[in-house]
C-alpha cells in the first residue's frame, strides 16, 4: 500500500515537474522578449556568428540574429501553433469520433474508413508536398497539421462513445426524445473529457516535433520567422565549425519542451484514470478500444498509433 | 476466420482507393497547368492542346481519376519530366537501400525493446524500472534528427570514430559496400524505434501479467522463469506483430529524416530532392507507395494478429 502511495506521489511529482517546465517555457517565450528585446526582423552581417558574450548571452547566428531572444520568438510561434492544433484537432476529432460512434452502421464505416485514409499516409510526407506548393504561413501551419491530427482523438472517442452509448443515462436521454446532437454534446462528450484532455497534451507535444521536423527538412515558415526547427536546420550547417549556441540550445529547448507535455499527459491520465499504476501510454486509451469492439481491437488501434506518423 | 479475413481485405481495399483518390486531389492541387510546366511557358495554345490531349488532360476529373487508378494497378508511378525517367523504376532501384536501413532499424530496436520491456514491467516500480522510463521517455520525446545531430556530433566530428555519411555506391543495395557508414543511421533509428517499442512492449506486458492465466500458472505453483517464458513472453510477442503493423509510418518518416541527415542514397532522400525541385510526380509517386506500405502494413498485422489470438476474429 505504501508503495503505491509513494508511486501516486512520484507520479504526481512528475507531472508537477512536467507544469512546471511548460510554465517557465512559457514564461521564456512571453516575458523573454520584454527582458531580453532583440531584433529579430533586420539581418546583420556585422554581428553574423558571434560567439556568446555579455550583449548576447547565447551568441549570434549566421544572419546575425541574436540566438537567445531568437529561441524565445521561435518558442513563441512553435507553442502557438502546437496549442491552436491540439485544440482544433480535439475538437474535431472528438465531433467526428462520437457521432460516428452514436450513429453506428454505415456512416460509421465511412467516416472511420475516410480516417484511416488520412492515417495511411504518412504526415510529414503530405506536408512537404504541400509546402512545395504554397509557401507555408502560421495559420496555414495550423490547418494542416491539424487535418492529420484528429485522427486519433477520432478513434479514441469513438471508441469511448460506443461504450458509452449503452450506458443507462444515454439510453435514458434518447427515450426522452433528445436529438442526436444534444445527446453528444450534453452526454457523451462531457464524459469523455478526461481521456480528451490526456489526448489533447500528447498531441501538443507531437504537434511541436511535426512542425520541427517540417523546419528542420527545409520546409517550414519562411525567414525572419524563426521556429526552433528552422534554428536546427541552419545551425546544423556549423556542426563542424564550433559554433555550438547556433545548435544545442534550440535542440535542448525543443526535447525539453517536448517531454515537458509529454510528462504533464502522462500524469494527467494517471490522475484521471485513478490507476498510476497504468504503465506507458497505453493505459485507458488501450482499454477503451479494446471494450469498444469492432474493427479488430489490439492491432490498428492501440494508442502509439496516435504518435506514430509524427516522428 | 475467412470472415474477419474477408472484412479486414475489404477495409484494406477501400482505404487504398481513399488513399489514391486523396493523392489524385493532391496532384491536382499543383499550380498553374502541367503542359506549361513541362512546354515552358510561352508555349503556343496549339502546343498545350495537343499536350493536353496526349496526356488525357482534357477529359472530365472522374475519368482523369479513373485513368489515374488504371495506370496505378499496373505499377505505373508516373512519370518525372524533371529526372526524365519513370518514377517506378527509379523508386525500385532505391529501395533496397531503405528496406536494409528501416529493416536493421526496425529489428535491432525490437531486440532491445523486447527485453527491456519486459524486465521493466516484471520489475514495475523499482529503480531499474524508473531509470529505464526516463530513458525511454526522452528517446521518445527526441526528435529523431536531433538525436542524428547528437550522434554526428558525439562519435563523427568528435570522436572521428564513424563517418558522418553513409556509403555512396550505386547499384542495388549500394549501402551495404561501406557498412562503417550504416552504424550511425542505423543506430538513430534503433534508437528512435526503441523509445516508444519498449514503452509500449512494457505496457503490454503488464496488461499479460495482470491476466487470470498468468495468476493461475502462479498459483499452481509454477516456477517464475516458467511462467515469464512460456506464458508472458509468447503473448507479448503478439505486441510484435502489432508493432511491426503500427510502426509502418513512423518508419517511413523516421526513414526519410535519417536518409536527408546522413545522406543515405534512398527513397526518402528522393523524396527530399524531389521536394526541393517541384518534382512532384516523384513526390506524389513516394506518396502512394507510403501509403500503400502502411494500409498493408496495418492489415497484414490485423490478419496476422487474428491468425495467432482467435479472441480477435470472435468480434
């Protein structure tokens, strides 16, 4: 009894650990810039790849930008645009999940078969295509990454909503004559809460390597917008030249970044699931699924799934 | 059995053809006319008429789509005005090189994570297992070519014991002549795949251990070693298959990062260069082949799954 106690704790002081590095990140990306100003418009060949100093702590790039106050506008747009798609991803996956799942039958099938056709094709892959034709922006950003993203709160919630919808207080609501819609709205999807916002952490955190990953190919916003994915990408032409500040720090930042949602989704279905003892990610999500029923449990629907076009 | 088979191909099937029908919107969404991308600009009315007209653009979208399929059943990828080659055979010269390096990846990874998830679920909560989540944990949270960059850094611009790039000899499997260059890529994705396989190998086992047959080999008093081997180990090798079904795009993506990182002539650098020239019947080429690989992937694994867990097919 004592053990698990002092794992809940453990558990726990992870995902305090976890709040607590989102909350100074940011802090570094909102407040940095009022504590540190720095020009991050103008390029300047006078101050290109300084070495750290008192005027810039962390150096300077190869365009002369100030590396410390360009990690803190990268982290700004990156955290941004991870949040708008985990928001706009739950919230249409969540849509789509439950009235699939309420509706059963053939439109099922079809809004299921059309989200594992965004799921067979690999993420990254698309978005480069799609950053060939269009010059990527911050909105644009957003939308697409997020149009491969609420796959998996789709499934998940359907999953949850074919559980739930056999639960008594459902099936109550609908002998009472409440719609389709208000039986979703009012019933089903304030039940699945927990498991959304579990979902909604982790995709924050697969929503910012999407978009590094994208930066660091050569395909991300365009200069002087900077994400830390775009700061890799050029830093990594100075791998062999020394200039360490043009790489470490934006690398450092995005893995602790990451971990940091990661940590704070982990604790948060510990705490919700009122089993820490759930192990890896699976947990719930996996169990959902597999009390959910058709189409075939383990396999295609296990959480990693939700993560696995993102790295 | 043929039941579930016969649903699961059926599903299969109907995801491919979403598949190519989302690809076939793709290619449309290129700018400008294709008979001016390929005749240049000032090409004259008649020229892109008769462009036009040879390469069936001036048919109704559904009947383009159809055509589209019809050239897809017979392996025809498309064809790259940018390369001068037909994109197929240019994709089936590279893929060896992707098939050894993902394989390698994909296999060492599952040696590793295998055991590791399991040591870590039977020792759940015990420093052994905390150590090894933590590690887990950041190799997942790692992007995969940051982890590349850390490896470069580490053993080829600091050590000088590995080259940063991976052989360049052409021909099939061209890698495989300089195997010094294939350690570090092959290392990030073992590493990129043992991150979340052990992750999920341990949850998994500790789903396996919770079971009433693993508490009833317990409690007739077989010997632990027995019980870990013969019950727990064989159903966790049902994760296996899962993983080798699941992993399809990561590996894919994963693939593509290491290939643009360490310079691995293959697929996925292709992709790459293609990107950067506008190529996109490459692109577009690569595309449905990822797609195809995964809509595969996840059904052989589902079929396989309900082959060795008779529970599945039931549903």
């Amino acid at each position: 009894m004592s053990g698990a106690l002092r794992h809940d704790l453990l558990r726990h002081r992870l995902g305090v650990t976890g709040l607590a590095l989102v909350a100074l990140l940011i802090a570094f990306c909102v407040l940095g810039p009022i504590i540190h100003p720095t020009d991050q418009v103008h390029t300047n060949v006078e101050l290109t790849n300084l070495a750290p100093s008192a005027g810039h702590p962390l150096g300077t790039d190869a365009d002369g930008y100030d590396v410390l106050g360009r990690l803190m506008v990268g982290g700004r747009a990156t955290l941004e645009i991870a949040l708008a798609v985990a928001a706009l991803a739950t919230l249409l996956g969540a849509l789509w999940g439950a009235v699939a799942g309420l509706a059963g039958g053939a439109l099922d099938a079809l809004m299921m078969r059309i989200v594992d056709t965004f799921l067979a094709l690999p993420a990254v892959f698309v978005l480069i295509y799609l950053a060939t034709i269009v010059q990527p922006t911050v909105p644009l950003l957003i939308g697409v990454i997020a149009l491969f993203s609420w796959l998996g709160p789709a499934r998940l919630i359907r999953g949850e909503t074919l559980s739930l919808r056999t639960r008594e207080y459902v099936e109550a609501a609908r002998a009472m004559g409440a719609g389709r819609w208000r039986t979703i709205v009012r019933h089903v999807l304030p039940n699945t809460l927990g498991v959304l916002v579990v979902n909604a952490t982790f995709q924050v955190a697969d929503a910012i390597i999407l978009l590094a990953t994208l930066a660091f190919l050569g395909f991300g916003l365009a200069p002087p917008a900077a994400t830390w994915g775009g700061m890799l990408y050029q830093g990594t032409s100075y791998l062999l030249d020394g200039y360490w500040w043009e790489v470490y720090p934006a690398g450092v930042l995005l893995m602790v970044t990451v971990i940091a949602f990661n940590l704070v989704g982990g604790a948060l279905r510990d705490v919700l699931d009122g089993d820490a003892a759930a192990g890896g990610r699976g947990g719930r999500v996996r169990r959902a699924r597999t009390a959910a029923g058709p189409p075939a449990p383990a396999p295609s629907a296990a959480s990693p799934a939700r993560s696995a076009t993102s790295r | 059995m043929s039941g579930f088979a016969l649903r699961r191909v059926g599903q299969a099937v109907a995801v491919l053809l979403g598949v190519t029908l989302l690809v076939f919107v793709l290619e449309h969404l290129t700018p400008g006319s294709l008979a001016h991308a390929i005749l240049g600009p000032r090409a004259t009315p008649a020229a892109v008429a008769a462009f036009n007209a040879a390469n069936g653009l001036n048919h109704p979208l559904p009947v383009q789509y159809l055509t589209f399929l019809w050239r897809l059943l017979h392996g025809n990828l498309g064809y790259s005005y940018r390369l001068n080659r037909s994109v197929g055979p240019l994709l089936a010269g590279e893929l060896p090189n992707d098939l050894i390096l993902v394989g390698l990846g994909f296999a060492v990874a599952l040696v590793i994570a295998l055991p590791l998830g399991l040591a870590q679920a039977t020792r759940r909560n015990r420093p052994v297992d905390h150590v090894a989540s933590a590690v887990t944990l950041t190799l997942y949270s790692m992007p995969s070519y940051w982890l590349a960059l850390l490896l470069i850094a580490g053993l080829s611009v600091g050590a000088h014991l590995l080259p940063p790039e991976a052989g360049q000899s052409a021909g099939t499997a061209g890698i495989l002549q300089d195997p010094r260059g294939l350690v570090l890529p092959v290392l990030t994705l073992t590493l990129v795949n043992v991150g979340w396989f052990s992750r999920y190998v341990r949850s998994a086992a500790i789903d396996t251990l919770a079971q009433e047959y693993v508490r009833l080999a317990r409690a007739k008093g077989l010997p632990e070693r027995l019980v870990l081997g013969r019950h727990v180990l064989r159903n966790s090798l049902l994760t296996v298959v899962t993983l080798l079904g699941l992993s399809v795009p990561l590996l894919l993506t994963s693939g593509l990062v290491v290939e643009y990182v360490f310079n691995v002539p293959g697929v996925g650098l292709t992709y790459w260069t293609a990107a950067t020239n506008a190529d996109y019947p490459v692109e577009l080429g690569v595309t449905v082949l990822a797609g195809t690989a995964t809509v595969l992937g996840s059904a052989l694994a589902d079929l396989a799954y309900a082959a060795l867990d008779p529970r599945v097919r039931t549903r």
